[in-house]
C-alpha cells in the first residue's frame, strides 16, 4: 500500500506539529528566572538571622510554674533582643506565656533564666519568635 503526495499533504494538515510560541516560550523563561531570583533572595536574608534563640533547660516547678534557660545567639552583642516564649501543656494548647527582653551585653551567646507563670499544668517550653529589640 502505498499512500499518495496528497494522502501525505492531509495527514500533515490534519496532525500539526507541536509547537511553542516564542512569546509563551519568553514568559516561561522570565517567570523561571525571577522565581531563582526570589528563591536566592530569600535564601540570603533568612539563612542567616540577626537572632537566633532556644531554650536549653526547663523545669516544671508546680501546676502553675515553669523555669526555664533561655539561651540567645547574636553576632552582634550591642543589639537588644525581644523573645516570646510560650509554654504548651499535654494537650499541645497554650497554657502560659511571655515576653523576655534581653539587654545588649558583651558576650555573643548570652543564657537568661526564665520563669513563668501558667494557669494549667504545662508540659514544654519553646521560643516562639524572637528579633531585634
């Protein structure tokens, strides 16, 4: 069986190849590199933070107490920091609370006891956020 010149023209017609447009080709690329670009960005400020804080130890003293050591890392001990730590209780609801300010000092790792007051017995200390004064 053999298939004539116009049998060929109609199926060539009939199945286009697949193609691109340039334009959707360029608004692909362009959205690519500024999704890389965002990416790296992100990268450079977040990798590494002004402040990083965690708690070390905690203790719990009673139902409505807990102690704890906070230990705050900064490159540059002159800045001020402002911690929140928050103390969740077996049920993983929080059960306390608090704001810890963290005066400029001369060493860059600087450990701060903390204490806390709770209205339920609380099970873990952790650093909810923790910044530049």
């Amino acid at each position: 069986m053999s298939s004539s010149t116009a049998d060929r023209e109609r199926i060539r017609r009939r199945y286009p190849p697949k193609r691109m447009s340039p334009v959707v080709i360029t608004v692909v690329g362009v959205v690519i590199v500024a999704l890389v670009g965002y990416v790296i960005w992100v990268a450079a400020h977040r990798a590494n933070p002004p402040v990083t804080a965690r708690i070390d130890t905690f203790a719990v003293v009673s139902d409505t107490e807990m102690q704890a050591t906070l230990v705050v890392d900064r490159p540059d001990p002159a800045i001020a920091v402002k911690c929140f730590l928050i103390v969740q209780a077996v049920s993983y609801e929080r059960v306390g609370e608090r704001w810890i300010d963290v005066p400029s000092d001369t060493e860059q790792l600087t450990r701060v006891p903390v204490s806390l007051r709770t209205f339920k017995r609380g099970t873990s200390i952790s650093v909810d956020s923790c910044g530049p004064a």
